[in-house]
C-alpha cells in the first residue's frame, strides 16, 4: 500500500538519503529496521530515490553516488541522445551479422535500433534480456528468446539470477553489449549492479562479445564493471578511439569498427 501520509513518506526518505551520504549504502533490512516501513516500501522509497538523487539501486539495497561517475539516464531521454550517431553504429553492428547467426542484444539505446533494423531479416535468432527490443521483434522474421528475471524500469532490462540461470544454458554467437563507460583501465562499465551482473552471464556464454557504444562513453568508468578489454573481440563506435583507448585495444589484438 502506498504512504497514508505523503509528508511521511517524504520525510523517511529525506532520512534514508541523509544516512546514505554519511555512510555511502543501505540495505533493505537496515531501512526496515530503522524506520519500521515494509521492504515493499523501502524498495519502492529507493525506486523513487535513484530518479531524484544520485542514487544508485543494487542487490538488496542501494548506494549512494556523489562521485559524478556515469549517471543513468530513463530509457526516453536516452533514445533522443546523438540519436543519428547510433543510428550509424547500430547499422555498422548489423553489418557484422549474417543469416544463421545467433545473436545476443542487452539493453540500452543503440541495441535498440539494431533490433529496429534486423526486424526485415531472416534465419537469424536474437537472444535479449531487454523486453522493449523483444516486443520490437515481435512479429517478425527473428526468433527472440528471453531470458528471465526483474525488469528495471529505466532500462526495460530483465536482471536477476532467474535471468543468470536461464542464459547458462545458452550458446550465443555474437554478443552486443551496450555500456556506460569504457577506458583501458576500467574496460566496460554501467552504472547498474544488476545490469552488470546479467551482462557478464552473457558474455560468458558467448563466443564473441562486441562493446556498442557512442564517443561520449570514451575514456569513462561507471561504477560497475562488466569486463575487461581482453574479454572483448570487438569494439563499435562512431569515432576513433582516444589514444589510451586505442593503444590498449592495439595490444590486445581488439578489432575496431568506426562508422563512416
């Protein structure tokens, strides 16, 4: 049930926000215990928390984000952003994929578009845990599966171990990943722990895994990590890499595809 008293549910959470500044997480048993809510409550205060303030969600709790790393943006405002650059990549992404492919696409804007664009093939199978880009196949030619698990709001992302479970028993050709950050130190980052976890299932069951990303995500490190430059084949983007970037894809023998 929602808060009887709308003041009261405010002040709660101006209280939670407090406590994450001064000891930068909270578990969901911890906002329980202190503030006597349900966790129904507590995950629903936190929902609201992270569109307000910088306020990261995790497992069982969240964190707070004060460092000025990656933020995540809700999935509308996102799709309007450098919007004919994606387009490029997402059309040098489709480039790379041919009849028979089983392909994986997670969230994210980019992904998005490729899946626009692959609705008029055929003989090819898309494995997503994004349920926007699995009802823009919908109807058409591609086979989709799903994977399991909670939908995040801001992303349309299914996380969670049921998804974790599910993609173990996949075998995925290419994988796409959409990412928040890339550097040469930090690899491929989000800024969400449950997006980072189900990504990485991905990328373990598959043979080849592609980083998608625009040039605002260059030299950047969010505050999750996906995986290391070295567990990529690929990068797609719409520009040529910074030079610590680029040396370090050079080194590990990392293929680069640059929209024209």
């Amino acid at each position: 049930m929602a808060d009887g008293n709308g003041s009261k549910g405010q002040r709660r959470r101006e209280a939670v926000l407090q406590l994450l500044k001064q000891q930068g997480r909270i578990t969901i048993p911890e906002m329980v215990d202190r503030f006597g809510c349900s966790e129904a409550t507590a995950r629903r205060d936190l929902e609201q928390m992270e569109a307000e303030h910088p306020v990261i969600r995790t497992i069982g709790g969240a964190m707070y984000d004060g460092m000025g790393t990656v933020r995540e943006l809700p999935f509308a405002e996102k799709e309007g952003l450098s919007i004919l650059e994606k387009e490029r990549i997402a059309e040098l992404a489709v480039s790379l994929i041919h009849e028979g492919d089983v392909i994986g696409l997670s969230g994210g804007t980019t992904n998005f578009l490729i899946a626009k664009i692959l609705k008029t093939r055929k003989s090819i199978t898309v494995v997503t845990n994004a349920v926007n880009i699995a009802m823009e196949l919908a109807g058409s030619p591609i086979q989709v599966v799903v994977t399991g698990g909670i939908m995040r709001h801001n992303s349309f992302e299914l996380c969670g171990p049921l998804g974790e479970g599910m993609v173990a028993h996949l075998n995925i050709g290419k994988m796409f990943i959409g990412v928040d950050g890339i550097s040469a130190a930090g690899g491929i980052t989000t800024y969400s722990e449950q997006e980072a976890q189900i990504a990485k299932a991905l990328i373990k069951r598959s043979q080849a895994a592609y980083a998608v990303f625009d040039h605002t995500k260059m030299d950047r490190t969010s505050l999750f990590s996906i995986a290391a430059l070295d567990e990529l084949r690929g990068v797609i983007t719409d520009a040529s890499l910074t030079e610590e970037l680029s040396a370090q894809v050079e080194q590990l023998g990392i293929s680069v595809h640059v929209t024209g």
